[in-house]
DNA sequence: CTGAAAGCGCTTACAG
DNA sequence: CTGAAAGCGCTTACAG
C-alpha cells in the first residue's frame, strides 16, 4: 500500500481546473490560445495532484518514444570492453537526460539475433534510434537498420559502406602517436598485439601500423593477433621473443594485454622499460597503478558517449546524416615507456 | 526509404483473414473461443505481414510495460563498479531476454535525483519494477520505491530496513574464507584496505574482519578506509608500513586497490608473496594477468543478476516478498598468497 | 480563446 | 464459436 491514492490523469486535471481536456493538454504542451492564467492554473493543479502523462497514451497518440536503444553482442567480450561500454553509456546518458531520453539495453549473442533485436524494436516503434558498436567486417546492422528505416549512428566508425552515419575516432592519427612516440624513444623493432581483426577498428589500427612500419623502414613491425584474453597476449609475447631481433618495445590493443605482456616479459627476465618498453591503447586506472605506471592512449570516452548521443538526437530533429570525428587520444607518457629520472 | 510499406495494424490481419479484430486479437493471446483453423490462419497472415503489436497501444490496455529499470548513482564511480554493474546487466539480461523484458538504464549523480527518477517511471508507468545497488547507510531508496508502489529488489542485500527484499551474497562468509585462508599460512598481523564504508556491503565486511580479528586474536587488524582510487589504496598502504609491527598480508575490496597496493608494496622494496601476501575481494581479468597472479575472491556475477532479475520477476508475477541468498564467493588461491612450487 | 469528437492500436467484458 | 462497442489516456484537427 503507497501512500498514493489513485493516479489522476489529464481528465482529473482539467476537471479540478474547470476547463476542457484540450484546454489542459493546450496548456501543458504550450500552444496558443490559452490564457496566460489557465496556463498557470493548470500547472498549479498539475502540480499540486502530482500528475505526469502516461508514457504509453502519448507515444500512441504520435509522440516520439524517447528512447534510445543499444545492443551489446557479447561475443569475445573483455573487462576491457565492459569498461568502455560503461563510459560510453554513460557519457550518452548525460545528453541523453537532458533531452528526456531514456536508454533501453539489450545483450544478444549474434548479430543476427541483434538484427532481430532491431526489428522488434522498430515494428512496436520502442525506440526511436539505435547506437551501433563493434562494427566487423561484413556486418549485417548497417543494412538492416537502413532497411528497417531505423535511425541509427555508428559509435566508432567509419562505415565502410557509408550506410549510417557515424562518429569516429581517428585510429590512424592515434596509432602514428604511438608509434613516433616509440621512434623518438630509438625503437627500431616493434612489435603490436591486437585484438581480433574482424573488428574494423582493429583493423583499421593494424593499417596504420602497417603503413607507419613500412614508411619510416623499421626492422620489425610483427602484428600479434589475439583473441583478447590474457592467456592469447601471454602466448604472443613468449613467441615474438623467440625472434632473433625480438621488439624493444610492444604496443598493445588494451590494457588487459599490456598487463599479461607486461607480467610475461617479467617471467622471461625483461626489464620493463629497460629492456622492453610496453604501450596500451586504452587508458584505465590499472596502468597508473602499476609500477612502472604504463605509457597509454587516453581518450575521452564519456565525451564520446555524448558525442555520440547527441549526433542520433541530432538526426531524430531532422539534421543530414553526416560522419563526424572526435579528438584524437593523447599519448599519456608513463615508466613503462620512459624512466623516471632518479 | 525503407522496403516497408506501411506498418500493418491488427484490423489489416483480422480484414485480411476475414474475421473481427476481437477473434484475430483473442487468437494470438491464446484466449479459448476460437477455432484451431481461425487460430492458424491468423498466425499465418501475421507471419506473411510481418505484423508485430504496438508496444504503447498494449501497454495503454492495461499490459505491463515489460521493462525493469535501473539507475546507477555514479558516487564514486570506479573502472571496478563499472566491471560489476556490466557483469550485472549481462547477467540480468540473460534471464529478461527470455522473459521478453527489456532493461532501461539511467545515470543519476545523486540519489534524491535517483528516486526522482523512480517517481518519474512509476508515474509514467515505464517500468514494472527496478533494480536496486549499493545501498548505503541512511539511504532514502527503499522508502521510496515503496512509497510509490514500485516493485523492487535490492541487488546485494539486506536491507538493515527490511523494506525491500533482497539478493545477497553472504559478505560475512566470503571475509571469513579470506582470513582463514591467510590463518593458514601463518599470517598474524593482517591489514583490509578497503572502499568507503558508508556503503553497506563495505559496513558488512569491515565488520566480518573485525570480529575474525578479535575471535582468532590476531596481533594487528587494521582497517583502511579508500574512496576507492588506486591514489588512496597507495597512501594507505605506505602508511600501514610504517607501523614496527606491520602487516605480512594485506586484503583488498576490489582489484584496482589491490593493484596499487601491488605497486607500492614493489617500490618499498617488499615482495609479494615473501614479505607480503596480497589479497583482491573482486576477481578480474587483471587478477591473473599479473605476475604473481592475485588470489582473489571470485563470484559469478552474471549468475547473481540472473538471480536478481529471477526474483523481481517472481514478485511481479505475484510471489511474496523474500531474501534470498547467493552462494558464497569462492577463493581462487594464486601467487600473491601463496608462491608456485619451484 | 475554448469544447466536443475522433483517433492512436490494442484488449476485454458483453451480447449474440 | 464470433462481433460490435467501450475503454486505456493522451493529442489534435475542427467547429464554435
């Protein structure tokens, strides 16, 4: 039993205020021709009886559903990526709220089962727009939101195929950082352990390494796939030591692989900078708290969150579909890569 | 422009089987009345139309919403929280999924704006019940949900109220396991750096590790309050070692602490597990990266908000009110603690 | 400036 | 076994 009695609805409203449904509904959605007064006697009652619109009556009345929808399909999924889908979460929230947004989430397994996620969706019009992520190569989601008329952005893009809009994350500006800062440090054998290539963003980083290795004629360049798990950049690091001129210095896709190529490079006997310098592209509170801190990408992911949010809100108001592209990361110098002087 | 014409409405279904809305309707609820035959074709015309029912028009009939909602308060926000709440989500999902239940989310930065929140969904009736976490001591939540008739369970219990029924894992039994473990290997002067204790399941453990304390006589016990950053986690840890009798095993709530207490212990010279043994109360991916790997408390997260979903599902179907109990973490035994056989 | 009426797309007593 | 009608709680042309 809650203190509130019934709920009252609009009716009860204009009945207490003594004007016609129309008039209150006028009065509350601001159009004219309601005097200034009965305005505000509306929303005095409106307030006084504790009255909110049923969600459900006016999103079928035509309003918009106000809601946000995002799939996570777990498949190789990471603490690593957790984190970063928290902050993305978050950091759309803080647009998302301000415009009375709400964000419906759903885990799938496939992206087939996230298609059909979005067809749902769209059929009982839940949402008015879905964030993609983790976009791979061959993915079925941006056709199908096309086709189903869904408007949709793509966190961390481009589109290969330009179907959707999309705010991206200059991989190559952030993987040049990198490795010129490595140049600079002397590295002229360097080794890079990424995530799985099927990933476009993993795949568009291991492009730019490529190419950064080629450009300035380093003696090694090796990519090191991984599955993501520590157990996978464990194995890839014992292998690239065995290498005759193994890497000075080793950049890795996250920070769960630069703790485990740290940890292992420790088990072989390599001193870390000393020996090997260690570099993740994701920046978390675990590479400042070991020792030596780690050299890491940081990047504004909440930032991006709200990016992000906003260019879907931005498109549900009629705005072009257009790419847009965040800040590049900065490089956050640390003991993995350089000495603190004694 | 999509493929799609326009979206099919149950009165195209019941015209194009030849039958009232009210048998096409009363069809697809499975209500008894209607033959086998007008049962079939109807699923078959909603089949070839690609016909799905309006979510706001069912819920405007008195359906429920089929949402939970689950706000986070971002008070001292952690990579660590951040691990849980997605654990959490996932495993939530794996048991709403099948309910056909969809999960809203939002970010409050305090918990008045949290239960401004709950008032906002239950009035809009957006959701049918919420998730509650980390509750803390004085916390104006429970009071509230029930107040407002709002169907809830807390996810990590109890509540010292009783007003709102609870999932929780046993904080009690999982401090207990750690220091019998670190008992049986001689330690006699323990320190727990743990999180703010104004959260309840930090006020829980803090009290666990004082009584094991005084029950097994131990000759230091301290208790090291964090805000959870691996700064605070650092600070404590130097100043604990100063002490003349200083601690030979140092428990941590969560990973990130026991990360830093990692390091610092590193950079005044002691070793881990020699000098110090080290304990993390949250098992994550990093835990087994490092070398040596953390001893840590694992618990199935997915599997608890599972439970939790399970459970506030079982109340909106009419199920009393009742606490119910996790299994108790289990310890996994690794190299910080105890050093691998040579 | 305001009111009576229809409509959004379902569900569900109530008659037949 | 089936149909016509009312209702959920809003919004919005359309008359006055």
């Amino acid at each position: 039993m809650g203190t509130t009695g019934k709920r009252p609805i609009l009716r009860d409203i204009a009945a207490r205020v003594g004007v016609s449904e129309t008039a209150a509904s006028f009065a509350l959605n601001g159009r004219p021709g309601i005097s200034d007064e009965t305005r505000r006697r509306v929303l005095e009652v409106v307030e006084e009886m504790g009255w909110r619109p049923s969600y459900a009556a006016r999103v079928l009345s035509g309003a918009r559903s106000r809601t946000i929808g995002m799939v996570l399909t777990r498949t190789a999924a990471t603490a690593d990526s957790d984190l970063f889908f928290m902050r993305l979460m978050t950091g759309m929230q803080s647009v998302l709220r301000r415009a009375q947004y709400g964000l419906l989430i759903q885990v799938a397994e496939t992206p087939e089962e996230e298609v059909e996620v979005y067809r749902t969706w769209q059929a009982e019009r839940r949402v008015d727009g879905v964030v993609l992520v983790d976009l791979r190569a061959d993915d079925p989601r941006p056709r199908a939101v096309v086709d189903l008329d869904l408007p949709a952005v793509l966190a961390g893009g481009p589109d290969p195929d330009a179907l959707v809009p999309s705010v991206s994350i200059d991989d190559t500006a952030a993987m040049t950082l990198v490795l010129d800062h490595v140049r600079e440090l002397g590295h002229r054998r360097v080794a890079y352990v990424c995530g799985p290539q099927d990933l476009l963003h993993v795949q568009r980083r291991v492009e730019a390494f490529d190419e950064a290795v080629r450009h300035h004629r380093l003696q090694q360049g090796s990519v090191l796939g991984t599955d993501f798990t520590s157990r996978s950049a464990a194995a890839a690091t014992r292998a690239v030591l065995d290498d005759p001129a193994p890497p000075t210095a080793i950049i890795c896709d996250n920070e769960v692989l630069a703790v485990s190529v740290v940890a292992t490079l420790r088990a072989l006997g390599r001193s870390i900078p000393g020996d090997v310098a260690v570099i993740s592209c994701e920046d978390t509170p675990v590479c400042t708290a070991m020792q030596p801190a780690l050299t890491a990408l940081h990047r504004d992911t909440p930032g991006f969150g709200a990016d992000v949010a906003a260019h879907l809100l931005g498109r549900l108001d009629g705005e072009a579909p257009a790419d847009s592209q965040e800040q590049t990361p900065e490089l956050v110098v640390r003991g993995s890569t350089v000495p603190a002087p004694a």
